[in-house]
C-alpha cells in the first residue's frame, strides 16, 4: 500500500463535534460518538455491541448444506428474535434545534485485516471519546456505524459552550415475529372457510385468529415461457429481450425446478395481519442451490379486496410442490409481520 492510499483511508474531518452520550433504549445500548464532517460530507458515528452469543453459537455450527429450510427458518427467526430493535434505524437527530436527517448508513466490524475501523476507532478516543461502557467487551463484539447527513442539510453549527440537547428518531420497522400452530390440512382450489385456527402471539400475549380458505398453484416456468412468446416489449431490441429471457430462466433455477409450480394459499388473518404460511414438503426439504445466482423473491395479490369473512384477502406463496400434486397438501404457520412505529427518544 502506498502513503497516499493509506492517507485516503484516514478519518481526517474539517469539523467536528464529540458527542459522547451513553444512550440505552429498550435495552440497547448505544453510543453517539460523533458528529463528523469531511470533504462536503456529513456523519454521526455510533458504537454498540452485538447481541450477546447464546450457547448454541458458541458449539461448532453444522454445515449449512445439512440443515433444512425449516431448520434454517428457526435459525433466522431466532437471530433476529435476538438482535430485535439493535437493527433500528437512526433516521433522525436533532441537536440544539438543529436537525441531522439521515437516509442511509454504514455498519464495520473490528476484523483483524480491516485496519480501517481499528483507525476511525482510533480516532475519537484521540478526540477524547470516554469507552467506560465498553472497555471489557471484546472488540469482535462492537459494531461502529456511520450515517450519512441528507446532502440538502448543513452540518449543524452548534454553541459547543451550552448543553447539547439531544433527540434521536428511530425509523419504523418491521420484526418477523416466529409463532407456531398446528399443521393444517388443506384441498386444492377449496378448504372450509369456516374454520377458525388460532396461534399464539408472544408479542401481545394472546389467541389470534385466521382462515385460509384455499391453495392453488402459480406455473413460473410456464409463465415465463409465455412471456417470451411474445415480441420484444417496448425498449427492449430483440438481442436484450433474448438475454432477458435467459436471465429469467436462470432465476427461476432458484425458486424451483422444471418440474415444479409455486403453490399458494389465500387467507385472512385478525386485525388483517400478514402470516408467513409454508409447505410441510417445502419446510422438510433442504433448500435449492443455485450457482451464481441470487435468489429471487415473488410476491403475489389477491383478486378481490375482502374475504368471506370481511378481512383483508392476502395470498402467501407457500413453497415449491411437484406439478402433478392435486390433492390435500399440509401447511405450517411459521410467522407473522409486525410493524414496528417510528420511535422518538429524548435524552
């Protein structure tokens, strides 16, 4: 590496202001380090740690390619049960009446080859950055997150000799939230609308309610093909269409085989909640590895605002299933979306 590289990765700010306020929401422990600005740009710098390991992590992992996708659900599910609002967003921070609107942000972690966040690190304690909070954690454990300042903003010119009354807005979110119930047994293109399931919520501690009135099937390769049937559609030339269609073809490879359809169920669910419904087969399997290609996500809609009972009509894809299947196919409750509002904190 050369001197000028080095010096490129350096935090060398025109303006700074150290903000050093321990902060704990809801648990979390946060530090706002400092306000930064450099070249035009402008960051407010945190420090927090990672969730606690429990003691699952702390065995040997089992290779992924031998966990299922129910397995590897739980596993997801059970992370971000964990981590819960230390994924918050800062959207906001408003600082002696001045405002600091953040859209996007940067999170590293203290791996030996990085240098660069051992440096920035560096950098404020120089400044002055008091660690009390943080000294016997292992640095593996912190994560340093920078945000970024809307350009359209300046940088706050703030009386460094009065108090710096802070205010931090957390962006809403949304948590999948793992629930569980017992498998359900349902026909194709019809079940009885008038049974209730129920599954327990542990956010609101109580019973809630759904219906699921039917599966049906979704042919993505089908539908692919019949796309590219037809002419170019309009902005396309004939040789992008045609490597349109094979990166299609190639994304299907990661939702399910030639000799698979998407199956589907349509629901309605207490206070119009979206649950996350999957195959039995599907949750069993091990999941499908695709080469070099991400994976693709499909969403789908119902044809009608309201279902027989008066809520709002969702349909869920609920896995891939073999073509031929017709009859009753067994579904698990797996999880529901919660949105999380938008969260003002005074310190």
């Amino acid at each position: 590496m050369r001197l000028k590289e080095l010096k490129d990765t350096m935090l060398l700010p025109d303006r700074e202001i150290l903000l050093n306020r321990l902060v704990n929401v809801e648990d979390i422990k946060l530090l706002l380090m400092s306000s930064t600005s450099e070249n035009g740009t402008h960051k407010l710098w945190t420090l927090s740690p990672l969730p606690e390991r429990s003691s699952e992590e702390k065995v040997i992992r089992e290779s992924e390619e031998s966990l299922s996708n129910r397995e590897l659900m739980q596993r997801d599910l059970k992370r971000e049960t964990i981590i819960g609002d230390q994924e918050r967003f800062i959207s906001q921070m408003i600082i002696q009446g001045r405002s600091m609107t953040f859209s996007s942000s940067q999170s590293t972690y203290f791996m030996e080859p990085d240098y660069r966040t051992y440096m920035e690190l560096q950098h404020f304690i120089e400044k002055g950055l008091d660690l009390a909070g943080f000294e016997d954690m292992e640095l593996e454990r912190l994560v340093l997150t920078c945000y970024e300042q809307d350009s359209s903003e300046a940088f706050p010119d703030l009386d460094l000799d009065q108090e710096l009354d802070i205010t931090l807005k957390f962006a809403g979110t949304v948590r999948t939230i793992p629930v569980h119930t017992e498998p359900i047994m349902l026909n194709f293109g019809d079940s009885s609308n008038e049974i209730k399931h129920y599954y327990y919520d542990p956010v609101h501690e109580k019973n809630r309610f759904f219906y699921v009135h039917a599966w049906t099937r979704y042919d993505i390769w089908g539908e692919t093909q019949k796309r590219f049937e037809n002419p170019a559609e309009e902005g396309f030339t004939e040789e992008e269409w045609q490597r349109f269609k094979e990166q299609s073809m190639k994304s299907n490879e990661s939702v399910c085989s030639k000799d698979q359809v998407i199956a589907l169920v349509e629901y309605e669910s207490e206070d119009n909640l979206q649950l996350n419904f999957y195959a039995q087969d599907y949750l069993d399997a091990k999941p499908i590895r695709s080469s070099g290609m991400s994976s693709t996500v499909l969403f789908f809609a119902s044809d009608h605002e309201l279902g027989p009972h008066g809520l709002k009509s969702r349909v869920d894809s609920i896995g891939p299933i073999d073509k031929t299947v017709e009859g009753d196919i067994i579904v698990e409750l797996m999880s529901y979306y919660k949105e999380l509002p938008e969260k003002t904190v005074k310190l």
